[in-house]
C-alpha cells in the first residue's frame, strides 16, 4: 500500500470531513486526521490516506484539487492485516452480524457491527453501548472465546 500525505491549513472541518468521505467512497483503505502544529506556529491538519498503488494518483490530485494543499508526499508501506470473517449472532433483542478477528485460521476476538447495533439499538430503546456489549459476549460464547 501507499500512504499519501499532506497539510490542510485554513480549511473548514466540514469541508475536511466531506474531503474524507470522497477519498473512501474512491476507494481509499483508511483516511486519518491529525491535528498539527504547522511552521511559524499556525494550526493545520495532517491528512495521511492509506489507499493501493492503483489508485495513488487519483488520491494526489483529489487532495491537490479539492483541499488547501499545494504538494502531498508519497510513501509505500507494508502492510499487516488479521483475517476476518462475519458471523450472525441472535440475542433476545434480533440478529446482527458480528465481525471474527482471526490469527492462523482462530477467532481472537470480535466486534459487532455498528450499522445492526445501531439499528437495534433504535428499535428496542436499549442503550447502543449495551446492544454492543450483548452482541460481542453472545459472539464470545458461541466461539467459546471466554
């Protein structure tokens, strides 16, 4: 992977946050916001976009074109990943799926899916952090993670 970089100063945080979207919707792996001391002390704006090498120039040019910047800086990184798998889990409340962390083919932990918790969470009342909570110990038993 890639890694594209750039300092944002004098840019609205909505327009910062809508410049993040457009950069996953394009197919960016991961976009980052940093705040930043920037020279003669004025706040700025780190944005590091991790995007694949195919699609590094689209992501120059969309941060040149669409953001303050005038250059971004170009590095290539490696990059490790755990596999993942989705499971459905039904607790009392429904069915959401639950994203499985796994190293060498076993589960080492889990994460509910925001969207279903979300979701759940709107239609039963129950608090969103507690639906998360129930989701991941329900996923945990049933992958007999402890």
């Amino acid at each position: 992977v890639s890694l594209v970089e750039t300092n944002l100063d004098d840019m609205a945080p909505n327009l910062i946050a809508a410049l993040c979207e457009d950069l996953i919707e394009a197919g960016a792996l991961d976009v980052t916001v940093t705040p930043t001391l920037m020279k003669k002390g004025r706040p700025g704006h780190l944005i590091t976009v991790m995007a694949p090498p195919e699609l590094v120039a689209l992501v120059a040019d969309h941060l040149v074109r669409h953001s303050t910047t005038l250059g971004v800086r170009i590095t290539t990184a490696q990059r490790v990943t755990a596999e993942r798998r989705l499971i459905e889990v039904t607790t009392p409340l429904g069915t959401a799926r639950v994203k499985v962390k796994e190293l060498g083919g076993k589960p080492v932990d889990v994460g509910p899916e925001y969207e279903d918790c979300r979701r759940i969470s709107r239609a039963s009342g129950v608090d969103l952090g507690e639906v998360m909570r129930l989701f991941s110990e329900a996923a945990r038993k049933e992958l007999n993670l402890g």
